[in-house]
C-alpha cells in the first residue's frame, strides 16, 4: 500500500487537509470520537430503517422497497466509508491513497443511488396518491427489482469511470482536466434531472392532496390515505435534508473545475454531504410515527428485552387485535400468568386472563 501526502499539489501546509484523516486542527482523539459516533449511530439507525420496513404491517408494502434501497446505500456509508477513516486513525497513518479512493468510490456510488431512488419515492408517492388503483397496480414487483438493478448498476459504472486516466477529476489529490463531457453527462443524467422528477412529483402530490381538502371540506379521507400522505412528507423532508448537506458540495466541486478552493473548504463540504447518511433514519423516526412505532418495538425487542407484539393483521387505529402471539425472551418474564415447567427448550403455553383472549408463550 503507497501513503502519500494527497492534494499536495500547489497547496501550502496552513491550507492541506487530509481526505481521509480530516484536519490535524483536532485532535486524534477526537477525530476518532466523531467518526465512531457517525459510524454508530448511522448504522444502527439505517439497520432499524431497513428492519421497521419490514415488520409494520403499513410500511411493509412493495413501493417502500425504494425507500430501503436508500437505507442500504446509508449503510454502506455509516458502515465502511466512515469506519474506514476512524481505522486509519487508529493506525497512526497520515495518508492513504488506497484507502481514498475505496472510499470516494463508495461514497459517490451510494450519493448517485441515493439521487436516483429519491426521485423513484417521489414517483412512486405520486402512483400511490394521485392515480388510480390500475395505474398504481402497473408498478409490480419485478419492475421495482428491475429498477433497483439497473440503479445500482448504473452508479457503480458511473462511479467506477472516473478513476480512468483524464476522464474526471481526482478526489483525492485534487487534480482535474477542467470541465469535460464525462462531469457533465454525470451532472444532467443523476443529479440534475432526477431532481427534477423529485420536484415535480413532490410538488404535484402536495397540491392535489391540498386541493381535495380545499374543494370538498365534507370529505372525510380514509386514515390509510393519511398515512400516505405523511409517509410522502416524511420522504420530502429527507430530500429537503438530503439537498441541503450535498448542495453546498455541490457548488464548491463546479467552482473548483475552474477556480482554485481551499482543500479544507472542499473536504469539509465533502464530509458534510456524506454525514447526511448517518441522520436520515433520525429524520424519518422525528417525522413519521409509523417508523417511530416500529424503532420502539425494535428498541425493546434488542435492547431491552421485554415483551414485544409484532402484529401481522392490519387494523384501525389504536385497536388491538385479539389474537396476537407474543414472545418473552427472557423465561419467567411473563407477567401475564404463572410458568408452566416442561421440557428444556420447548414452547410452553400458559392461561391468561386477559380480556382479548390473546395467547402468551414462552421461550
């Protein structure tokens, strides 16, 4: 493995700062705090993400399969582009050029499936609300596995390309061939137009939901068009978010085509937009209380290891179906009904007398 000193090239000490390592104005230690708390908190939050899709009866449905894929790329960051800094910190290494460009590559392959699943939410949200029932049924499984092909496809070719001799610019050490057809094919086919989809899908959405409110004020909307609609905000705000940490890199990587900029203006913008994975579970646990449920269950189901109904059956609101099952993880928690001995190991049912009849069993 080659350590040299990256972005050196015509750059004075005062203004060098590491692409990996971040600013020697910090200390190690504290370095090594920040990344480990992004990493931490970013992975299990994205893992409860993933994990609540799955076991909500309303989130578990196919076009919230975009949605997890936005997940999954936050977790490839939180999970090997920031712990991959904080190693390199532990190991008392300055620079690495390997260890770079692994982690460009992946940060830049996760922000281009990012772009393009946020504008197939958007769309997605617009089926789901603003159109029929056929139209939305159109939208099958095997065409969002299909898409999610072609996405993750598509971002690793891209991302992979601009490692080629005078086809991009060098993140790492800051070299670039100035503004060429490869940077702008990029810029329009991922960022710009996707965005735009999400724009208008988003902004069209929230005006027709508005305009049924405005022209039929008698209408009484069905509590699942509700949870749609605030599921819809919800991905607005996390697109909201996402433009906000990636816009001001955004600008400052154009500029620099053309203008000289301060390395630590460059790669504090940088770290900026890549910090925005290790918050999007916060913003959909803060914004939607159908992801909020399910990280509580999640939370008492591994942290705290008390009792935990997952129902399986969908129902109105603040109703309890009568016959859910629940687990104890720990034998004798049961504070239901007395324990009943049996053989090691084996499912033992005891009597309850609660009024829904439900059944209690233990490991």
């Amino acid at each position: 493995m080659n350590f040299v000193k990256l972005n050196s090239t015509d750059v004075p000490d005062s203004e060098y700062m590491s692409p990996v390592t971040l600013s020697d104005d910090w200390s190690r230690m504290a370095r090594l705090i920040v990344l480990v708390c992004l990493a931490s908190v970013g992975s299990v939050g994205n893992v409860f993400m993933i994990s609540a899709v799955m076991i909500d009866d309303y989130l578990r449905k196919k076009g919230n399969t975009f949605v997890v894929n936005i997940a999954l790329a936050d977790f490839l960051v939180t999970g090997f582009v920031v712990p991959a800094s904080a190693v390199v910190i532990l190991a008392g290494i300055q620079d690495s050029l390997e260890v770079c460009r692994f982690q460009w590559f992946l940060a830049a392959l996760c922000f281009l499936v990012s772009v393009l699943s946020i504008a197939a939410v958007a769309g997605e949200n617009y089926l789901r609300l603003c159109c029929s029932a056929e139209a939305n049924a159109k939208l099958t499984s095997g065409k969002i596995t299909t898409l999610l092909v072609v996405f993750w496809s598509m971002s690793s070719l891209t991302s992979g390309l601009q490692f080629a001799p005078r086809l991009s610019f060098d993140y790492c050490t800051r070299k670039t061939p100035g503004l060429i057809p490869y940077q702008i094919t990029v810029a329009v086919v991922f960022v710009f137009l996707p965005v735009f989809l999400t724009l208008y899908y988003f902004v069209t959405t929230y005006i027709k939901m508005k305009g049924i409110r405005i022209d039929r004020p008698n209408y009484k909307i069905p509590v699942t068009v509700k949870w749609d609609h605030s599921l819809m905000l919800t991905n607005l705000y996390s697109f909201i978010f996402f433009v906000v940490f990636w816009l001001p890199f955004g600008v400052v990587l154009a500029v620099g085509t053309v203008n000289r900029i301060p390395n630590r203006i460059f790669y504090n913008f940088a770290w900026l937009g890549i910090s925005k994975s290790c918050i999007n579970s916060i913003i959909y646990c803060i914004t939607n209380r159908h992801f909020r449920g399910a990280y509580i269950k999640l939370f008492h189901y591994c942290c705290c290891k008390t009792t935990v109904s997952f129902s399986r059956r969908h129902r109105p609101e603040g109703i309890r179906p009568s016959g859910d099952v629940r687990v104890h993880i720990i034998p004798g928690y049961n504070m239901y009904c007395s324990p009943q001995r049996g053989r090691e190991g084996q499912l033992k049912r005891c009597t309850t007398s609660r009024a829904n009849g439900g059944d209690i069993y233990e490991l």
